[in-house]
C-alpha cells in the first residue's frame, strides 16, 4: 500500500452516492488504503463493510433542503464531531469530496487536505470567496477540467489540480422493476432530455417549433424531456413529457432505450461538469447538447461534434444520428477514471 487515504463526504448529498463510489474505488485502484467516513444513508447505499469507516453520519446531521442558517449549523456541529473523533495525522491523504466554504474555512479539519469543488462559481460571493481563499493557504483544491480550475486562478488561488469526473457503472436493466410508457413502443428512436435543470426558453422554442415537429413526425422519433409541460399549450404527438422525481429503475430503462440523450442546459450552469454526459459515455449513448463553454469537454468523447446552437442544427445532429451508426461515443469509463497518483504525487 503507497498510504492511508481519509475519504469524506460531510455534506449530506442525495446525488453524491455514485460519485462517492467512483473516486473511492480509484484511489483503491491506485494503491492507496482508504478509509471512509459518509452519512449513514449514503452509506446503505454503497458495498463497503463496515470495516472501511472510520464514521457513519447519523441522519440528523443530514441537510435541511435549503435552510442555509439551519444547514451552516448542522455543518459546523458535523466538523466539530469529526475533528473530535478522527486522529489526522494517522492519514498521508485527506480527501473532502465536497464543501460549505464557509464553515470549512471557519473549522478546517487539518491541513493538506484535498477539496473537491463541483462548482467553482462561488468565487462570485465575496465571503465564500474570502474562505476559499483562507483554505487555500494550506490545501489543494481539485475540480474536474480546466474551465473549472479558470475562476480559481483569475481570483488568486493557485495550487488548484485537475481530476476526471469519472463515470458510472453501465446501468444495468435487469434490475429494473418498472416498466416502460406504453407510447415508448409506438416510435422508431427516442431522444431523452433526463435533467430537470433546463434552458427554458430554448425548450419551450424547440417544442413549439413546425420544422421539428415535421422531423419528428417524419422519422418516428419521440422526444421525450423530463419536465412540466405548460398549461394550455399544444404540442406534436411526438413530444412528451415526464414531470416529477424520476425513479431510479425508470429513469435508467428510459436512458438505456433512448438513441440519442439531449442536454439543454441554462446560462447559469457555470463552473462545473454534467454527470449525465459521464453517463452517456459509460453507456455508450449518442449525446447533443445545447453551446455551453462549461459543456466544450463533449465534444473530446464523440468522433462528431455533439455541440449544436440552434433548433435547425439540432435537427440536422438528429438526422445524421439517426441515420448513421458510425457516429458514436469513443471516449471510454477507463480513460476517464480518476487520476489520483497525478494529484497526491
């Protein structure tokens, strides 16, 4: 073993569960002995005995929704309980999988500490600027592209390395236990926008739009976006819409039967990465998406540029996707695993 690396994940996160279990398993992967310290709830849903923690969160300690006061307490008493319980220095490499900056940087667990940042746009808040800037003095920040590592360094903050998102495992549909909208079998192709996080106003043209609707109708493709549909409003018959929470057995059956999967999202996606493009490529599914500069790193997992700025390319993308196989995804989950022998030197 090259060392003891500390994996903690404090922030209570719903989504983190997959992204916990690919930078934990690649730092095994590269040698290290890691020891774990996640919330009882994210922890039942990940393989790891109970030998790998050296703590279990309990639910109380979870986030509030989106109670800032209430939360900054919750994680200011769960960095108090940890830097009671755990003895640092028994550790070559602590890794913090995410952050509040400012209860952070006000109670930071020791030093040399890896920080992972999904979203580097806090640097637009002067406080939270002023705690990434205080942590900064004795630890490193890591994000997951060079876009993300930019609003670091234009704000002074230098020591700043740069891992793979990572992917997921392939789903898996034998495991599903829900079943398909009947309408699914009606079409020929399927084109899935999954995130709830969406520009509205580019939606809202693209449905509305004739040109699509005739490409649509002509080629037996359904459009399917995960949404709320506006009231009142008419739309083709091969547009639909799924509203709500997504269950994780539906939403990988639709994933798994789409052709192509659609990410559209909105101006204030900044300074971070899409899991989802991450999960194309671990599936092996045709991507488009809507110009983003946050988006760029797209375009180096496909041999066809996935980038489109306007309903007209996006229809031509679709075409030429649903019409040649030899448009495909040649980025693969190996070559993006995280690199953390890059990082810990």
């Amino acid at each position: 073993m090259k060392g003891k690396v500390l994996f903690i994940d404090y922030v209570y996160m719903k989504g983190h569960v997959n992204f916990n279990r690919i930078h934990i398993d690649a730092i095994r992967s590269a040698g290290y002995d890691v020891k774990i310290v996640l919330h009882s709830d994210i922890a039942s849903q990940l393989d790891y005995p109970d030998s790998d923690y050296v703590a279990k969160l309990p639910r109380f300690l979870n986030m509030r929704g989106k109670r800032a006061v209430l939360n900054r307490i919750i994680f200011t008493v769960t960095l108090l309980y940890l830097k009671f319980k755990i003895r640092f220095s028994d550790y070559t490499h602590v890794v913090v999988s995410s952050c509040d900056e400012v209860t952070l940087g006000l109670l930071p667990l020791c030093r040399n500490m890896y920080i992972i940042c999904h979203n580097t746009g806090t640097v637009a808040s002067r406080v939270k600027l002023f705690f990434l800037k205080r942590l900064a003095r004795h630890n490193t920040f890591v994000v997951f592209d060079d876009y993300m590592k930019k609003p670091l360094l234009e704000n002074g903050i230098t020591n700043v390395a740069v891992v793979s998102h990572g992917c997921v495992s392939p789903f898996d549909e034998s495991h599903a236990d829900t079943s398909l909208p009947e309408y699914f079998s009606a079409f020929r192709k399927v084109v899935f926008h999954p995130s709830s996080k969406a520009d509205d106003t580019f939606v809202n043209s693209l449905v509305s739009s004739s040109e699509l609707a005739d490409f649509l109708a002509r080629n037996d493709v359904l459009l399917l976006i995960h949404g709320d549909k506006k009231e009142g409003e008419k739309y083709s018959d091969n547009v639909r819409f799924i509203s709500g929470f997504l269950p994780t057995a539906l939403y990988r059956e639709i994933f798994l039967r789409s052709d192509i999967v659609l990410l559209a999202y909105p101006s204030s996606f900044q300074n971070q990465v899409s899991g989802v493009s991450f999960e194309c490529v671990a599936n092996k599914k045709n991507m488009l998406v809507l110009e983003h500069p946050a988006l760029h790193y797209c375009r180096d997992f496909y041999n066809y540029d996935p980038i489109f700025s306007s309903t007209g390319e996006l229809i031509e993308k679709m075409r030429a996707l649903t019409g040649d196989n030899g448009l495909h995804c040649v980025a693969t989950p190996e070559s993006l695993t995280p690199d953390y022998l890059k990082i810990f030197g």
